[in-house]
C-alpha cells in the first residue's frame, strides 16, 4: 500500500498488473515443478500465505478512503484467490488461476484508466471524496466504473463472477472445500468496501466542483475495451477457459 501510494498514478497501475503475472507464473512453474516432490509441505505454507492474503486484504481495505491504497488491498486479496487456485492444482486449477490472472489484469485495467481519466487539481483522483457525485458530472464513466467494481466483487453475470466461480469450483473438486470457504467469505468482506466506493459515486452529493475529464482517446479505448469484456464475457466464456486449461496442461505432461 505505501508503494501505490506513493507512486503516481500511472506507475500504480503497471505495479497493479504486470508484475503480479510474472510472479504467479513463476510460482506456479516453482511450486508445481521444483517443489512436487514435497508437495504436503509446500500446500501448508501457500495455504497460510492464501488465507492471510485474503484476509489482510479484505479488512484492510475496509479502512482505507485514498483510492491508491485501497486498490493495494484489493489486490493482495485477489492474490490470495488465485493462489487457491494454484494450491488446487492439476489442470484444472492452474487453468482457473491463469483465467482468473486474464481477467483480473482487464479489470483493473479498465478501473485504473477510469482513475486517470477523471482529475482534480490538475492531476488524477486520489481519495474517495474526489469521486462525490461522480454520476451528476460523468454519468457514463460512473456507470462503467460500477461495473468494473462490480465484477471485481464478483457479482454475476460479469466477468469477475465467472473468474471467481472456476476458482472456487478447482478447489472444491481437488479435496479443498474449506479453503473455496475461505475464500468465498474474503470475497463478502472485500465486497463491502467496493460497494462503498460505488455509493460514493451514484449516492453522495458532489464536493465542489467535482472532477474533469481528461481527454485520452487511448484511455478511452482501454476502457471501451476493458469494459466491453467484463459485461460481455458470459456470452463465451468457455473459450478462455479452454485455452487457459490446455496451456496449464502442458505444465503436467
């Protein structure tokens, strides 16, 4: 959290996205590789790293009115879902945590080009009071950025849910019913501080002149994009899923 808060904006979202997927696929490659012979061990301490991660995230949020530091603790939850995934294992787990990695990257890609879009005082949003009545200024944006926080809360039929559900059922089906929980009930607490936000935007009364649009045709297309798969998704789902399980698969031939 004190990275992302420190860092603009920009770089916060590259730290969000780029380098979380280089080491998923590294610790999937380890622990699924290097670590298989003492893999009783190596579950036991994933496990403890999962559950923290879903729990410091999910709480830590709760507190948190900078959206940099928020966005910081969603991630360390959506960490430990996927690393859920990774304790699952088999193709079907490593194939859900790799689908899972896709569409959590186009979810916050999405969230944070609506983040850099939206300025005040010259410089992208930082705190949740910045976005008071973002739905009287910009109510597309608002609307676009309630349905990227609604798939990261996992609310069907959006991409997140989808994501989500994979995760829960690699675990469920591989002996790891307590740990779906778990999971299931970090996904709740974490659900109330994206509601927050979205009450903030549709629900409050704007502060001051509220914020103004940076005119970026590449955010704007990012956002197009990014949305356009979140809302869509349901329409074929599988074929990601597909894809992420044969290449998980190459993992155990």
């Amino acid at each position: 959290p004190d990275v992302y808060h420190g860092a603009p904006m920009a770089v916060t979202a590259l730290f969000a996205m780029v380098p979380k997927l280089a080491a998923m696929a590294l610790l999937i490659r380890v622990v699924h590789g290097a670590f298989a012979p003492v893999w009783f061990d190596a579950m036991q301490v994933l496990a403890a790293l999962c559950i923290a991660s879903l729990f410091v995230g999910a709480i830590g949020a709760l507190v948190q009115t900078h959206l940099k530091r928020l966005l910081a603790y969603s991630a360390i939850t959506n960490i430990g879902i996927i690393l859920i995934a990774v304790i699952a294992g088999g193709g079907q787990g490593i194939g859900a945590a790799l689908s899972y990695m896709v569409i959590y990257t186009v979810m916050g890609l999405g969230l944070f080009s609506c983040i850099l879009m939206l300025r005040k005082g010259g410089i992208a949003v930082q705190t949740m009071d910045d976005l008071s009545g973002l739905v009287s200024h910009y109510p597309v944006m608002a609307y676009v950025m309630t349905g990227f926080l609604f798939s990261l809360s996992g609310i069907p039929p959006l991409a997140g849910f989808f994501g989500k559900l994979t995760v829960f059922q690699a675990a469920v089906e591989q002996g790891y019913t307590w740990l779906a929980v778990v999971g299931v009930v970090a996904s709740v607490i974490a659900a109330a501080y994206y509601l927050r936000l979205i009450k903030v935007m549709l629900f409050d009364a704007a502060q001051g002149e509220g914020p103004s649009l940076l005119p970026s045709a590449s955010l704007a297309w990012l956002i197009g994009v990014s949305a356009l798969f979140v809302g869509f998704f349901i329409l074929n789902p599988q074929i990601l899923f597909t894809l992420s399980e044969s290449a998980a698969a190459t993992l155990f031939d």
